[in-house]
C-alpha cells in the first residue's frame, strides 16, 4: 500500500488514506477519511453484529 495522508486523500476525493501505522488494536491497514477508522476494526464489527 501506498503511503498517504488523511488530508491528502481527503483533497484527491478518496475514501481511504493509509499512514502505515498500527491502529489501537494493532491492525496494520486504510482508515476511513471521514472518521478515521480502521478499515479492518469496522469489518469485525460488522461480522460481531451480524452474527448476533
């Protein structure tokens, strides 16, 4: 992956930025431009819900 900053993507329109740094649970992937969010901490939360 590239290296890029939010508000870089934020000014070429893209969704996801990737800084390659480690979120707070240790995932090394994108994070989200609006909110900041890990892309793979929002998938296992998706899972977690729709497994309930």
């Amino acid at each position: 992956m590239k290296l890029i900053s939010a508000s870089a993507a934020k000014q070429k329109g893209l969704p996801r930025y990737f800084t390659g740094k480690k979120c707070k649970r240790g995932h090394l992937t994108e994070r989200r431009v609006v909110g900041g969010a890990c892309v793979k901490c929002s998938l296992l939360a998706v899972e977690k819900y729709n497994a309930t």
